[in-house]
C-alpha cells in the first residue's frame, strides 16, 4: 500500500506531476506517455499516482485545462495593446493565438488524434464542461474585444467556425509542404479579421450562430 502523505507533500506531487505530464505529453502524446513513467518522475510509486488521478488521460486533462489557462491569460493582455486600426489589432491577437497554438504541442494532440482516446476514457461530463469552457472563453474574449474598441461584428460561435480549418491546416502541415505555409495562414488570418469586422464581404454567407454547421468544437 503506498503511504500516505501530508498535504503539503500532496500539493508538491500535484505540482511535479502536472509539470512531467506537460513535458511527456506534450514530447510523446498521450498514448505513448505510461503511468510508470509518470510517477517515477514524480518521485511516487505507479500505485501512488492513483492516489492522484484515476487514469493518465484524467492527468492530460488538467494539465491542458492548465495550459489553455496560461494561453487564455496572454490573449486577454493583448486585447488593449494599441495598433494603427482595429483589423490589425484583431489580426495581431489572432496570430498570437495561432502562434501559441503551433509552438505548443500538447493543444495539438488534443485537437489530432488523441481527442479520440479521451472520448473513450474520459468522462463524457467532464469533456462537456472543457468544451463549455472553450466557448466560454471565445465569448468572453470577443466582449473584451468589443468593449477595447474592436468592433466584431460577427457570433463568437461563426469566428470558430472561420478558423477551424486552418487549425486543421496547422495539424496536418506536415502532410502539405507548402513552402510559404505560414504566409498562407497569416494572410487568411487577416483575411478574417477583416471579415469580423465587417471590412469586406463575400459572396458566401456564413450560418447563423446556433444553426447547424454554425457551431464549432472551440480553439
């Protein structure tokens, strides 16, 4: 039986194995992570760690919650930074989120496969309440964004839908060699930001929010 421990011992444990799940999460993903692994570098017995969590996918969990809640931080800074027009501050924060989302790895493997392995293992409340939280967060920037003066002018739940697919993109650039891939993204960038403000118009119509198809899964 593993021992008990105090709980300041636990907030330490809590603390090195979020920090070793990030790091063997986002280098391997969650499939190829193992508890053994994780607890030894924890510095606690495999029979430990269940003192913890109930499963390594329970662990991936909260330690992209934790991530996403560091990434979140910094976009809200952003949103009253001063720029030459409303579109390039939109745009500038934009690519921001595109640029932490490709420099960290493990909001990839949540968004690639392994979201697959969760479905199966994890329960289905508590990946609710993430994706709850995801669209909570968009609403939530977009008001801030509204309010510093950027003039969005389109349903937080249609801005998802126009970036998805280049989360798709980012997720599978490998496959695509294009050479100029990160121009691409930055022109479609401000291609959108454009178009949520009202810039420009298209001759196709994006659903209405709450429609089918007006919905998306969140960045």
């Amino acid at each position: 039986m593993p021992k008990g421990f105090s709980e300041h011992e636990k907030k330490i444990i809590r603390e090195r194995l979020l920090d070793e799940g990030y790091r063997q999460f986002a280098a391997y993903g969650l499939k190829k992570t193992n508890v053994d692994e994780l607890a030894e570098a924890a510095g606690i017995s495999k029979g430990a760690f269940y003192i913890f969590y109930e499963s390594k996918e329970a662990l991936f969990m909260d330690v992209v919650e934790r991530t996403e809640q560091r990434v979140r931080r910094q976009l809200f800074a952003l949103v009253d930074q001063p720029g030459p027009s409303p579109r390039e501050r939109f745009y500038a924060l934009l690519k921001k989120a595109f640029d932490l989302f490709t420099e960290t790895p493990i909001l990839q493997f949540f968004s690639g496969t392994d979201y697959e392995l969760l479905l199966r293992r994890i329960p289905g409340k508590k990946l609710q309440d993430h994706l709850a939280s995801d669209q909570a967060f968009i609403r939530d920037l977009v008001s801030r964004c509204q309010e510093a003066g950027i003039p969005i002018q389109v349903a937080p739940e249609q801005i998802v839908g126009l970036l998805y697919p280049l989360v798709l993109a980012i997720l599978h650039r490998g496959d695509l060699g294009l050479e100029s891939f990160d121009g691409s993204i930055d022109v479609h960038l401000e291609l959108v930001a454009a178009y949520c403000l009202g810039e420009i118009e298209t001759l196709a119509k994006l659903p209405a929010a709450g429609s089918p198809g007006g919905e998306g899964k969140g960045l």
